[in-house]
C-alpha cells in the first residue's frame, strides 16, 4: 500500500519571495462566516508553500502576482533542528509540486474576449 501525506490550498497570494534556490509564497485560505448579525467576518489562515522545482518556479515567476487566485499541491515534510537555546524545534515545508493561477486564466479568456469585440 502507498502511504503519503499530501496537502492542497486554494486562497490568494500574499507574499512571493525568493529563497536560496526555491521559491517561497504565502497563500490565504478563507474561512470566514457570518456573525449574528448577518454581515461577513473574515478569518484567513496563511500558509507558505515551497516550490523546488526549476520550471514551476520560473512559471510562478513571470505568471503569479499578488492577490492572484491559486491552487497549490504537494508533499508536507517535517523537519527539526536544533533551536538556539539547545532544544529541538519542529518545522512543516509545504512542497509544491503543482501549482495553478486561476486569474490568470480568467485575465486571458478575458482578453480573448476584449479580441473579439
């Protein structure tokens, strides 16, 4: 039997920023409901996912900006070092192994549209 541990998030961009030879971005995941009031409070949870590979990234790079809709998917790994104080510290990666900019999709039926006319 496989075993594995997967993750996917659907959510805008924040962040992007490069990081020795990955590219790092953090993505909102919205989940936000309504008061007794009726009216919306948002409540978004960030989370940075790590792309390793070459090509995603130099996608990534000249594709997915700010505020852009995207899916991500891939791998969790756990780490641990050694923190400064001499105890062990754990950490999650989020790998990216595929990756989706829905508004850029939508950018391009649209200007596909503004041809038309």
């Amino acid at each position: 039997m496989k075993t594995f541990a997967k993750f996917e998030i659907v959510g805008r961009v924040g962040k992007i920023k490069e990081v020795g030879t990955t590219l790092r971005v953090s993505i909102a995941a919205e989940y936000g409901k309504r008061d007794n009031n009726g009216d919306f409070q948002s409540r978004p949870f960030w989370n940075e996912v790590t792309i390793f590979n070459e090509n995603v990234i130099k996608w990534a790079k000249e594709n997915v900006a700010t505020g852009d809709l995207v899916r991500a998917e891939g791998t969790l790994r756990q780490s641990d070092w050694e923190g400064k104080d001499g105890e062990t510290v754990y950490g999650m990666t989020l790998a990216s192994d595929a990756f989706d900019n829905y508004s850029l999709a939508i950018r391009k039926q649209i200007e596909r549209g503004s041809q038309d006319a």
